[in-house]
C-alpha cells in the first residue's frame, strides 16, 4: 500500500478541504470497519491527506505484532511459572540436603580432633 505525497502547503496550511477529505475518510475507514470489511484503501487514498489518516489508524504489521507479542507474553509467563516451580524444588532439596550436610561438618570436626589427639599424644605415625 503505497501513501500520496503531501504538498508542503497541505502540510503547513491545511486548509479547509483537507480537513473536510479528513473528515470524510474517516467516516469511511470507519464505516468499512464496522461493517467487517476490508477498507477500500484506493477509495480512501483519494484525497490527499488520507494517506497520512491510513497509516496512522492502521498499520500493515499491527495485528501480526500484536499477535507476536501476545505470544511472548504468554511464553514469559510460562517461563516465571517454570522457574518459581523450580526455585521450590531447589529449596525443597536444601532444606532436605541439611542433615547430610550437618553429618559431614560432624565428621569433618571428629577427623581434626582425632587428628589433633594423635598429635598431642605423639601417636601420630607417617602412612605406610
């Protein structure tokens, strides 16, 4: 769909006539969009400014970018659910991983003391 050029005066002016073609392709644009119907867009680009009033009602790529979008925002959506049921799980297996944890540091400090005691008592002997 191509857009007729404006003149510099329509653009500065805008005189009565170019409102009046104004007035007149929006009812149209409005009355062809409520009916359900395509717009007739050479019908429409017959005075000059409707060309400017097309393009800034409707864009080509609107509904299949609103459609992308929609579909992000959906996908994100699906993505935050995913990672809080995640962020669950992994505090789930924290909170199940501390007793393993707690025998571990019990251990750990049981090999220094016994280490420290072998020591103390020159018991400690180099590994064979």
């Amino acid at each position: 769909m191509s857009f007729p050029d404006l003149s510099v005066e329509v653009v500065t002016a805008f005189g009565l006539k170019a409102w009046r073609d104004l007035a007149r392709c929006f009812v149209e644009y409005e009355k062809q969009h409520f009916d359900n119907r395509q717009p007739d867009y050479e019908y429409l680009q017959s005075a000059p400014v409707c060309g400017v009033l097309l393009f800034a009602m409707e864009s080509p790529h609107e509904h299949q970018q609103s459609l992308l979008l929609s579909r992000i925002i959906t996908n994100v959506e699906k993505l935050n659910e995913a990672i809080m049921q995640l962020n669950k799980n992994l505090q789930e297996i924290n909170i199940q991983n501390m007793d393993v944890e707690l025998v571990a540091q019990m251990f750990k400090n049981y090999q220094s003391n016994v280490l420290f005691h072998l020591e103390a008592t020159d018991s400690l002997k180099e590994p064979a």
